[in-house]
C-alpha cells in the first residue's frame, strides 16, 4: 500500500473571526447615579479621594450611602 501525501490547506485566519460576540442584553441596563464621595474608596483597584464624583449603579450607591461615603450636598 502506498500513502498519498494529502495537501494541507493552510488556514487563514480572519482578524474579525477571533472576536468574541456582543451580546446584547434582554433588558436595558438600570441607570447610573452619579455620586460624591465623602472618604476615600478603592473600587476596581483604583483609588478615588475624597470629592471625587464616580457613576455607579443604584444598588451600590446605596451601599456606599449607608456606609458614609457619599457626601451630603
């Protein structure tokens, strides 16, 4: 028996193929607050002084209320 030598086929790639896809979600995102903070806070490994206004979701901004890092205006 003899073997074919079969032909490889190089693959290109397609820079657009590797992307992953965005997927948009069902239900619009809840808005943002903007709020002032009253101490410092670290949040995402960066670090925010005090009077530094920061967009958050709701429901941490009131966590950070409760905790007494907004300021009061």
């Amino acid at each position: 028996m003899t073997a074919k030598n079969a032909t490889t086929k190089t693959a290109t790639t397609d820079p657009s193929a590797d992307e992953v896809p965005t997927v948009v979600p069902a239900r619009p995102a809840p808005p943002m607050e903007t709020i002032t903070l009253a101490n410092h806070l670290n949040i995402g490994g960066r670090a925010f002084l005090p009077g530094a206004k920061v967009r958050v979701s709701p429901d941490y901004a009131r966590r950070l209320r409760l905790s007494g890092y907004v300021a009061r205006s």
